[in-house]
C-alpha cells in the first residue's frame, strides 16, 4: 500500500537535479525541449504509535514521528535533433518508502532503464516482551516475572531495497533484444514462534501438564530476516509478416544469510494459569531444538513462444518451455543438525516441462472459434532419506510430482445485430504421481492421486440500446476423481475401491476439500448504463455455490459466495465531477467437525464511497472523498444430538467463537491554488477511523499471552489525522 498522502506530481530526486544541469549545459542546433517539476512541503501526524498501527502499516514513518518532511521532483528532456529523450523520476525522497526511476531511449533503436526502491512494512501488532535478542537468530527467552505485558515494546517491521536495471536493443525491423536485472534485499523481523504440547507422538518422553510441571508452551520468537532475491531475464524476439517467434531465459536466485533460529529457553514457563512452573521432562530441549529458515535456491528457466497467421481469420500460438529449481543449502552450514547418515543436504531437484498450443479462427463473418490446450509435468527428483524418526517409526521425505492437463474450446455467434452468444467448454486434469511409499501423510484419512473437472460456460450479450448494454454468464462445474488412496503411515498406501465399507474408518475420516468430489454452479449478470451524456453507471452481480461430497460425515459440506456492486460518475458541469461506488459481498462456509460439532462460517463486507472533483475559482482546484467499509466475520457454531455433556454446556456458558468485525472510515481533501503558470501550493488532508475486533489477539481488553509472559495486542479503535502542505514548482 503506497502513502495514503502523495505531493502533487512528485517524482524526482536531487541527483536528478544535478543531472537536469548537466544536461542543460549541451548546445545544438535546435535547442531541446526539457520539463520538471519539484514539490517541498512538511506534513503532520496526529496520534501515537498504538492509534497509528493500522495507518502506520506502509506509509514508511518511523513509530512516533509527528512531523514529515515531503520531497519529490521529476524532469524530462527531449532532444529531437538526436532522436533521444531522457526522464528522471521520484518521489518520497524524505521518508522511507523512496522510489527513484531513470529511463533514457532513443525511439526505435535502443532504450536503458533503472529503477532504487524502498518499502517499509511494519505490523499493526505490538508485542511486548522480555526476549533478549528478538529478530537475531539467537534469541533468549526470559519469562516476565512482574506479569504479563511488563516488558519492553518490539517493533516488527520488514524493509525491502530494490534495484534494477533493464536494456532495449532494435537490431533490424524483425529482431529485437530485451535485458533485465533486478535484485531486492529483505531485512528485519516479522511475527514467527515455537511451541509444543506433550505428551506426543513426535516426541516420546516429553511429559504432560500436572499441578507441578508445566507440559505446554507457546513462544513468540520473530523471524530474523536477512536475504536477497535476484532476477534476471533475457529475451529475443522476431516479428514477421505472418510469423512472431520470442525466446527468453528467466533466473531467480534467492539467499538467505539466517539458515536456522536457536533459542535459549529456561527451565521454567508461565501455564495458563498465569503460574510459573518447571517445564516437564523432555519439554525444554525440544524447545532448544534450532528451527530451519527459508533455505537457499536457484531457478532456471528457457522458453519459446510463438504466434502464426495461417490465414487472415485464423491464428494459431504456442509455448514451450522447460524449468529446473534446485535447493542445495548445506544442512550444517545452516545450523542444523540429525540429518540421515550420509545426506548433507537436501538436494531438492524440480523440473518442469510445459507446452501449450492454441487457435483461434473466423470462419464466418457471425462465428468466432477458439482453441487452447496446455499439458504442465512437474518430475521431482529430490533424493529419499529417512529425515523423521518417531520413536519406533520412520518416514522418509515425499516428492511431489504433478501432472496437469487443461483443455478449453469456446465458440461465440453472433444471433442478431443486438444479441451475441458464448459457449464454452474447459476441462482441467491433474495427476499427482505415484505416493512416496516411505513416507507418511499427517493429519488425513486418504489421499486421491488423480482428479478430473469439467466446466461448461454459457454467456448472452446484448445491446439493449445506444445507452445500455448488459451480459449474463452461466457456469456450471463438477469434479471428480480417482479411488481413495488409504495413508499406511511409512509403508505406502492401500487403494479403497469402496469407500463406504464400514472397515475402511472413511465414516468420520478427514478428507481435503481440494480432492474431494465438487459440483459448482455460478451467475454473473453485468450491465453498462449512460442515461445522459453526464451520467454514466456499471452494475455488476455474482452468485455462486459449491457442493462437497466425501466418504466422511466431517469435513466442508457446502460454501457459497455473492457480490454486488455498482459504480457511477456524473459530470454536473464542465467544473465539477462527482463519483461513486458501492459493494456487497458476502461468503458462507458450512462444515461438520469432530465431537458433533456444526460450523458455518459467515463473512459479510460492505463498502461505499463518493468523491468530487472541480475548479472553485480559476486558480483554486479542490477535491476529496468520504469511504467507508464494514467487515465482519461470524462463527455460527451448534452441536447435533450426539455431543456430549460438557460440550453442551461449554457452548451455552460462552456462545462460541466471537465475531471479528473490521470497520474503517476515510476522508481525504485536497485543494490545489495556483500561484502562477510555473508554482502551486496544495494541502493535503486526510482523517481515518478503524475499529478491529479479532479474538485471536486479544479479546475484551486481554492481549494474546505467551509462555513467558510476552503479549502481542493491538489498540482496538483508531484514530488519525494527516495534514500536508507541499509548493510545486514546474518549468519551463
């Protein structure tokens, strides 16, 4: 999210400036045509940190800044003489998210470009804690012995510092080449953490919660961020009468200089009592264990696209192209340690070949075709080794290859002078490999590996006047798939023909809904309205619902979805412009849950706005606008006549969930007065209000808690206020 507040047309820096010299000292024949602008101002924040954490999220101030300096400039030279322009840009030169752009290019032949970036994100969650070292890799942990929230404030943010650079060369009127290089660096911290609770299969020995030991912890340990991800690409392209050819490589390297987070955890933790007690045995080194970072790796890609013109109605493309990822980040290196005898690393290997073909033609003047067919193979070849030992069982690591096919054909006719049809066909299969027999699926009763989806598509456009135009969509979508496959947890899995047979345990299994049995039926209907040459409006409307069918009385059973919206603009004089919007949408999703309890989750948004623009005086320009929007998600939760007792009783003593509903309202305001042909002085002012009531982090005025007493929360209802006076000066 940029700046709520930008100066007007601010775009350059002050190296741009020193360069705008430079190049005004060249002499030629015809002089060339050069313009900027450069805009100073000073802005105020209303507010401390806990009123600011949402506004605060991306506008790149320091936590506690009132005041702001504003700078940005930008220039453009022309030389016509010499067939060049040049044009420097930036803006926010004085706060953290800077952007500075060059671009310099002489028209058809070459062109080179560069670009600095700067992005400041810092979480609208404060944490309050007593960690030593939070956001290095070696934080430790140190309960909080006068209570909870009775530490020290820990600021999470994140701070990406981007460059790049690109290059244009025309070699003849068919060939071109195109170059790119860009690399960003990604440092601080963001909300991470740790936690366990015995007794568990994963760790035998690790002791339960009793009066005197503490056998549950959670810990709040931020991820410590130091990396850099480049990008390079590379392309040639050829365009001729009927034939288009473009090859290209693409690369992206990543590197992380934090291969693993090792805490120091006490012997001792708060319970959720609010006591603090000595851990249980076998619970503290499992919290010591180092915990792995995003590892280093490298993606190559080579492709080839094409395009030919058989006829002057019919035209057919494709694309070939073949990537390999690999992740071979040392395992010691990073800090860890238990790797299988032998393997030092992962090795992780993943090729993929994709080739897509396509066509479209006319073959009558009422009748368009269309054609597309894509097949994607995805072959991971990482080395198995026997990384988890679970007391007396062993799993290996699972490849993951995936096989994906789609399919679509879509004809469109022309039925009369104001009515065109649509329909189509789209078919989508995937196949997701033989399952690593050595490993084990956590967590699920099955697995499915091949799924098939079959869409059909109808749509009816017409014109029902000069001033009013409308379409309705219909799709309708059912997906099944291949057998169950039982997880045998370590030796391979069993495929279960019938599902239903009551030694199978499917009955109250636990199934993905991304391989379950699905039927989806959607309506779109969208209109275009201009009553008057002054008014103009767009209505759109959308309704959908999916169907989910597995072996098992758990799991999502239905979700549906809906959404409204309508935009207008009027123009009430050739000075002043009104304009507006407003959306409805809403989603449901109902699911049954182990212990005989029913879900449905509700989730309702509002918004609406309204802006104006227009000239009060010849020199004065003001605008603004008023939005506002209303999220609010609810958790209906009941229990069929099989739950037990306590269940019962605690869902009529608490209700259940709460709801988390997030409001926000905005005004913005501006007037613009020119001074005269070459300044202008504008002022800027903006006032938002947020209320977020999320159970997750804190509920009633009690922040989240944890083990050693560190508390994240945020400040429920906000309010803030910007104002901001910036002069712009153009030239010539």
């Amino acid at each position: 999210m940029t700046p709520l507040v930008r100066p007007l047309d601010a775009r350059l820096t002050l190296l741009a400036l020193a360069l705008l010299s430079a190049f005004g000292t060249a002499q030629a024949q015809v002089a060339p045509a050069v313009e900027g602008s450069a805009s100073i101002g000073i802005g105020f924040v209303s507010g401390d940190r806990a009123d600011r954490s949402l506004f605060d999220q991306y506008n790149g101030l320091r936590p506690g800044d009132d005041f702001l300096g504003l700078f940005s400039a930008d220039y453009y030279r022309r030389d016509d003489e010499r067939g060049t322009t040049t044009q420097f840009q930036a803006s926010d030169l004085l706060n953290g998210n800077r952007e500075l752009g060059f671009k310099w290019k002489r028209q058809g032949d070459w062109k080179f470009s560069a670009d600095y970036n700067e992005l400041v994100r810092r979480d609208p969650n404060v944490a309050n804690t007593g960690l030593v070292g939070a956001g290095t890799t070696t934080p430790r942990v140190a309960p909080l012995s006068s209570g909870a929230g009775t530490g020290s404030d820990f600021d999470l943010k994140t701070q990406r510092t981007g460059l790049g650079f690109g290059f244009s060369k025309v070699l003849s009127r068919q060939w071109q080449f195109d170059a790119s290089v860009k690399t960003e660096k990604k440092e601080g911290s963001r909300l991470f953490g740790i936690g366990m609770n015995c007794p568990s299969a994963v760790a035998p020995g690790c002791r339960g919660t009793t009066g005197t030991e503490a056998g549950w912890a959670l810990l709040m340990l931020p991820e410590p961020i130091d990396s850099n991800h480049s990008q390079a690409e590379a392309r040639v392209t050829f365009a001729g009468e009927k034939l288009n050819l473009s090859a290209g490589y693409y690369g992206s390297f990543y590197r992380n200089e934090n291969g693993s987070l090792s805490p120091t955890v006490p012997g001792s933790l708060y319970n959720p009592l609010g006591a603090i007690l000595p851990l249980s045995a076998g619970l503290q080194p499992i919290l010591n264990q180092p915990v792995a970072l995003p590892p280093d790796n490298q993606a190559h890609q080579l492709d080839l696209t094409g395009s030919y013109a058989f006829t002057r109605t019919t035209h057919g493309n494709f694309k070939l192209a073949y990537s390999q990822a690999t992740q071979h980040d040392n395992f010691a290196g990073a800090g860890l340690t238990g790797a299988p005898a032998g393997i030092s690393d992962l090795g992780g290997k993943l090729a993929t070949t994709l080739a897509q073909l396509g066509l479209s033609s006319r073959p009558m003047p009422k009748l368009s075709l269309m054609a597309n067919l894509r097949y994607e193979q995805r072959d991971d070849s990482t080395p198995i080794g026997l990384y988890n030992l679970e007391g007396t069982s062993t799993y290996t690591n699972r490849r993951l290859p995936l096989t994906t096919t789609k399919a679509k054909l879509q004809a469109a006719y022309q039925l009369a002078s104001d009515y065109r049809g649509t329909l189509g066909v789209d078919w989508n299969s995937i196949d997701r490999g033989t399952f690593t027999a050595t490993s084990a699926a956590a967590g699920i009763t099955a697995l499915r590996q091949k799924t098939d989806e079959t869409t059909v598509r109808a749509e009816l456009r017409k014109r029902m006047a000069e001033d009013l135009s409308g379409a309705v969509t219909v799709e309708s979508s059912d997906r099944t798939g291949s057998n169950w496959l039982q997880n045998n947890s370590g030796v391979g899995v069993t495929e279960v023909p019938d599902p239903s047979a009551a030694s199978t345990g499917f009955a109250t299994g636990i199934f993905m809904p991304t391989l379950a049995d699905r039927r989806r039926d959607k309506i779109k209907l969208n209109a275009d309205w201009q009553p008057t040459e002054k008014l103009s409006l767009q209505l759109s409307a959308e309704s959908g619902r999916d169907r989910y069918n597995t072996p098992s009385v758990y799991g999502v059973r239905s979700s549906n979805l809906g959404q409204v919206s309508l935009d207008w603009n009027f123009a009430a004089t050739e000075a002043w412009n009104l304009n507006g919007f407003l959306s409805r949408g809403s989603q449901e999703l109902d699911q049954a849950r182990p212990g005989a309890a029913i879900m449905a989750f509700d989730n309702k948004t509002t918004t609406v706005g309204i802006g104006f623009t227009g000239k009060a005086t010849s020199k004065l320009e003001v605008g603004g606008s008023l939005s506002y929007m209303d999220d609010k998600s609810v958790y209906a939760q009941t229990l069929d006549s099989t739950a037990d007792l306590g269940s019962a009783a605690l869902l009529a003593a608490t209700g259940g969930l709460p709801d988390i509903v997030f409001r926000q309202t905005s005004l913005k305001l501006f007037g613009k007065y020119t001074l005269d042909k070459q300044s202008a002085v504008r002022v800027d002012l903006v006032h938002q209000r947020a209320r977020w009531g999320d159970w997750a982090w804190g509920y009633n005025g009690t922040p989240f808690v944890y083990s050693d007493g560190t508390t994240v929360n945020r400040k429920q209802d906000q309010s803030v206020s910007f104002l901001g006076v910036t002069y712009v000066r153009r030239w010539p």
